[in-house]
C-alpha cells in the first residue's frame, strides 16, 4: 500500500511544476485586463445594429439591454447577438449616471425627444467619458452628448455641427415657453424652435 506521504509528495512536485504555469497566465490576464481598461471603448446605440455598416471589433463596444428591444428586424437581431458572441458587453446604466443625463435633456429641452434607451445610452456613455466614444446618428443624443462633454461619431449621417438649446413657440400668439404642446394663453399648438445654439468645439 502506498504511504500517503507518497502520494502528497507526488502531488507537491506536481503543483510545484505548474506553479510557473499558473503564475503566467495570471500575469498575462492582469496585463490584458490593464490594457483593455486603457483602449478607447465604443458605446453603441441602436443604429450600429439597425445600419450594420459599423466595422469597429465588438470586443471594444458597450451597449445597454434596452438596445435590443429597438431591434425590430431579424437581420439587427442577429448582428446584436454575433456582436455579443464576439465580445460586445452588455451593462446596466448607473442610476446616478442617469440623472445626469435627464438633468441635462431638461437643460437643452430634448428631454421630449429622447426615448429610455436614448437616456440609457447616453448614462452609459457619460460614464466612459475619459475613453469612450458615443455611436449614434440621433441629433437629440448627440446635441446632450457634447453638452456632457461626450466625445461621438456618427454610423451614417453627418455628425451634429451645433449645440442647440431648443424652446417652444405659439404658433398664434408667438409667445414662447420651456416646455409644452399647447399654448397656455391661446390654446394654439406649440412648435419647437432653436432658442440658442453654439458651434461644437472639436475635441483633440
């Protein structure tokens, strides 16, 4: 019968050899990690899916579970899912995040523009702001991004040139007000109408 001295002094020189091994590959996944928390991430809103003209590796992009409820195609459908297959992350927006982005939709009246996903999209996106990258082609989205200083690229269309701060105006009495769809005065419908804007510094 084998002592069990034995069979413990079999399993050190065993663990003893790998040890090196192990130790590698903890140092190779801490090096990694390091790296990828230091790489520019892309935060993808629907159109990356919806468009599929977006060629950037989907190890590198971010998005939130209520991007896929926007899918209504089977074709974005199945970019979403090989996007995820392929390393594409899926998080949770931060509350406070959140309420950062609602606070700042009030500021620039786009609030009524802007859907839970748009809102959703645009706290994950604030959250990654020293390394990330906002992928959007709404011009509500884009117009609060970089009021949060939100660096964005565009999928598809021209990316926004103006900062906009938007009112509303009667369309009878012209009398004009933050927010609304029906004159308070008159009773005429409200128009949305550019109250200021500023052209976007570019960011180096």
């Amino acid at each position: 019968m084998v002592h069990y001295s034995v069979i413990f002094f079999h399993w050190l020189s065993l663990v003893l050899i790998l040890l090196p091994f192990f130790e590698k590959l903890a140092i190779n996944y801490i090096l990694k990690r390091e790296k990828r928390r230091k790489m520019t991430c892309y935060i993808a809103d629907s159109a990356v899916f919806i468009m599929g003209n977006c060629d950037l590796d989907s190890s590198l992009m971010i998005t939130v579970p209520s991007v896929a409820n926007e899918l209504k195609s089977k074709d974005s459908e199945l970019r979403f899912d090989l996007a995820k297959e392929e390393g594409l992350r899926v998080e949770w927006p931060d509350p406070e995040m959140v309420k950062e982005v609602r606070k700042m939709a009030e500021l620039t009246r786009d609030s009524e523009e802007l859907s839970k996903t748009d809102i959703e999209i645009l706290a994950k996106a604030l959250e990654y702001r020293d390394r990330g990258v906002l992928l959007t082609d709404d011009y509500a989205v884009q117009n609060v991004a970089v009021q949060l200083g939100i660096d964005v690229k565009p999928i598809a269309q021209r990316k926004i040139k103006d900062i906009i701060i938007w009112q509303k105006q009667c369309t009878g009495c012209r009398k004009t007000f933050d927010k609304g769809d029906v004159c308070p005065i008159c009773g005429s419908p409200l128009k949305k109408k550019r109250k200021k804007s500023r052209k976007e510094k570019n960011r180096s």
